[in-house]
C-alpha cells in the first residue's frame, strides 16, 4: 500500500515540475510577442493619417 502511495506522489510531483516549466515558457513566450507587436505599433503611428 505504502508503495502505491509513494509512486503516485513521485508521479503527481513530475508532473507538477513539468507543467510549472511549461507555463514559464508559455509566459516568456507571450510576454516576448506582446513587446515584439507593440514595438510595431508604435513604430508605425507616425505612418497613420487622420
């Protein structure tokens, strides 16, 4: 029994590792793209004619 409960703990804490790291990607990615659109926002409001 004690067994069954230690692999599912060392399973349920890979996991988490895992999915902590795979959020911090997803994060840095979407934080990169953000500053990349808005750089290119800004650089073309000077193109813009009201």
């Amino acid at each position: 029994m004690e067994e069954k409960v230690y692999k599912t703990m060392n399973g349920a804490g890979a996991l988490n590792i895992i999915m902590g790291v795979l959020a911090l990607l997803a994060g840095i990615a979407g934080g990169v793209l953000l500053l990349v659109s808005g750089a290119k926002l800004l650089n073309g409001k000077s193109k813009i004619l009201f």
